[in-house]
C-alpha cells in the first residue's frame, strides 16, 4: 500500500479542485455552455474548496481538511442529485431547471462522452478522501 504525507493528500486534493474549477470557468465562460442549476449548487462549493485548500497548504495548516471534507460532502451530495436526475433515477417532475434555462439533463452535460455530474462527483468524492487523509498524518 502506497503511504502518502498530510501535505500530499492535501496538495493533490488542491490540483483537483483547482483543475475542476479552472475546467466548469473554461466550460462556461469559454464555450459559451451555461450551467444548468444543479452546475451552479455544485460550483458553490468546488470554488471554495480551491482557495481554502490552497491557503491551507501557503499557511501549512495540516488540519485544514476537515473544511475539505466538509465541503466536499456538500458538492458531493448535489452532485450525487444531479447524477441521479441525469440517470433517470430522480422523477422530471422535480427537475429543479427551469423551462427556459439550460437543462440538467440533455446532452450539454456531456464532456468527452463523460457526464459533467459524474466528472463532479468523482472531483469531490477524490477531494473528501484526500482531505482525510490528510487528517491522518497530523499529530495536533
């Protein structure tokens, strides 16, 4: 089994939701693709997952992925929502997308084939098990 540092459990759940960030602004703002409603909850929480994370790791705070969990647990519960509405699991009739804006469920939630729910859930499900496992390695 591979044995990882406090600091590198952190760092990388830092890249991840640095890359996921940087990946929904580039999907939005570049592509010119709007985020459904569900994307916006989920940005709620991956936004400030990178600048909490990063200041943890500038200030070496080594328990700072309890907020990481914490986050991450949150994006990752409307991400598990949004991947069940896509799915088929959750009924239309409680769509939370209006008629009118983009849908939570069509094909504009596809990225390389991949559902950006999915990609989502996985960023937080890595995110709050690298934020635990930093949590680990502290002795304070």
């Amino acid at each position: 089994m591979i044995r990882m540092s406090g600091e590198t459990a952190l760092g990388l759940a830092w890249i991840i939701a640095l890359v996921a960030s940087l990946a929904v602004l580039f999907i939005g703002e570049v592509l010119g693709q709007t985020p459904c409603v569900l994307c916006w909850f989920q940005r709620a929480f991956m936004f400030p997952l990178a600048i909490v994370l990063g200041l943890g790791l500038w200030w070496r705070d080594g328990r700072v992925g309890r907020y990481g969990i914490a986050l991450a647990l949150g994006g990752g519960a409307i991400a598990l929502w949004h991947m069940g509405l896509y799915v088929g699991l959750v009924p239309e009739r409680i769509q939370p997308c209006t008629a009118t804006g983009p849908s939570c469920t069509d094909d504009n939630q596809l990225v390389f084939g991949i559902p950006i729910p999915l990609m989502a859930l996985a960023a937080f499900a890595l995110i709050g098990a690298l934020s635990a496992l930093s949590l680990k390695d502290t002795r304070t």
